[in-house]
C-alpha cells in the first residue's frame, strides 16, 4: 500500500510539469491518492492539458484565488468529484511586478494588498473552503519560501511569506480540534514557470550551489514533492503549525 492509499486530495497551482504542485500530484497518485487539481480563467485549459501527463487524469475545478465566491462554491464542486478530502495542498502565489525586484520602498499598498490576499489570505481561505470536506479531520500542506531572512529583490512577495507561514500557525491551532493539521514545506528554489518570474533568481543559484551541504538541484522538484506527501500522509499524526525544510540544509548554514 502506498503512503496515501485510499487518501482523496485537493491539490492548487499546477501550471506546468515542472511546478512543484504538479509533482505532488503525481507521487500522491503514484501513493495511491485520488486526486483533484483546481485553476481558475484561461489558465483552466492549460492546468487541463498538463494534468494529462499525470499517471491518472484528474479532475479540474474552477478556483480563483482572488474571488471569494469561487471559495464560497469549492466545496460544492469538488464533492462533483469526490465525496470528501482528506488533504489540501496550497500551492498559491502572485505579487504584482511593482513589488518585486528593489522596488519595496516605492511599492504601492495596492500592489502590497494583492500580494498579501493571493500569496498569504488565500491559505485561510482555502482551509475554510475545503472544511467541510475534511468531517474526519486530514492534512493542509502549504509551500513557502524561508521568510525570515530578506532575500534579494523578493522584496514583497517574502513579506506575503512571512504573513503566510503566520497564517498557517494560526490555522493550526484553530483547525487542530476538527482534526486537522496545516504545515509548510520551505522548499528550495526549483527552476518553475513561477520562479523564472522572479527578479534576480539566478543570485539564489548562486546561494544553493554553494552552501547546500548535501547539494540542492534547482531542477528537480521531487524531493520538496515527497515531503509534502509525507505531510499528506498519516505518517505525521501530532506534527501542526510545522515548517519542514526542504533545501539542501543552506537555512542551517551560517553566512
């Protein structure tokens, strides 16, 4: 039996097949998972072409991040689907490029407001969302970025970050008496789409090549992947409000 035999779980933000979310979804099919994927918009047909090169075809609802009603409604289309989940990964994140690449002195609220509703608020709004699929309690897993440390020109997304890894603190301790625990991955910088969009990716190459102890591969997302389906899995029965660190060991590492 795999890790998520007979598990049913809701997975965000596959975009592409090189995208973390995307490799979550296929090594929790390959643990035996059903799985649900959600896109939102034009980006519907490609998540639906992507989810193609999964081991099994899976299932698209809409979900948009940035509409309530859409949150409102998920419940309602993924029991379509499957009649309940038992984990819920969070793969969700966008900041406006005014708030991206040395610009924090001179970002605007509203370009710092979406950040934060997309990258951070849409942790809680998904937990509430999927609540009421969750009745035998089950796993939200969300992916950050080492939010405390300033990197170069991440500028406001990192302070998004730093508001989600708190959100997921407090989720777990509102959502722990349903039975319901919420972690984070800190992955390492994975060569996606989304990370291409970044300013200046190409200096946090430059970090992990050098000072990963045991080496980090900017274009191999599985080792993130099978942590968070570790997570998942009921493998971390009393582990919540948790920040697993997935890079290479460098947020251990001195300067």
């Amino acid at each position: 039996m795999g890790l998520l035999e007979g598990k049913r779980i809701l997975v965000t933000g596959v975009l592409t097949d090189s995208s973390i979310a995307f490799h979550v979804a296929r090594v929790a099919q390959q643990e035996g998972a059903e799985v649900v994927l959600t896109s939102f918009g034009r980006t519907m047909r490609i998540t639906q072409t992507i989810a193609k090169r999964l081991p099994t075809t899976p299932p698209v609802v809409e979900l948009d991040a940035g509409n309530a009603e859409d949150f409102d409604a998920l419940a309602e289309r993924v029991r379509a689907h499957v009649d309940g989940l038992d984990g819920v990964l969070h793969s969700i994140g966008f900041a406006p490029e005014a708030a991206l690449g040395g610009n924090f002195l001179n970002t605007a609220w509203e370009d710092v407001a979406t950040a934060v509703q997309i990258s951070a608020y849409s942790l809680k709004a998904l937990a509430v969302g999927c609540r009421p699929l969750m009745t035998a309690g089950g796993s939200v897993v969300g992916l950050t970025f080492d939010a405390t440390v300033a990197w170069p020109k991440y500028d406001w997304m990192g302070v998004a970050k730093a508001a989600f890894e708190s959100t997921a603190r407090y989720l777990a301790r509102d959502l722990g008496p349903a039975g319901i625990r919420v972690n984070l991955v800190a992955a390492g910088p994975v060569k996606t789409t989304a990370a291409k969009s970044i300013p200046g990716f190409d200096e946090f190459e430059a970090v992990w090549s050098t000072r990963a102890p045991i080496g980090w591969d900017l274009s191999d997302a599985e080792p993130p992947a099978r942590a968070c389906v570790a997570l998942l899995s009921d493998w971390f029965p009393r582990t919540t409000g948790e920040i697993v660190h997935v890079d290479g060991g460098v947020h251990a590492m001195g300067a």
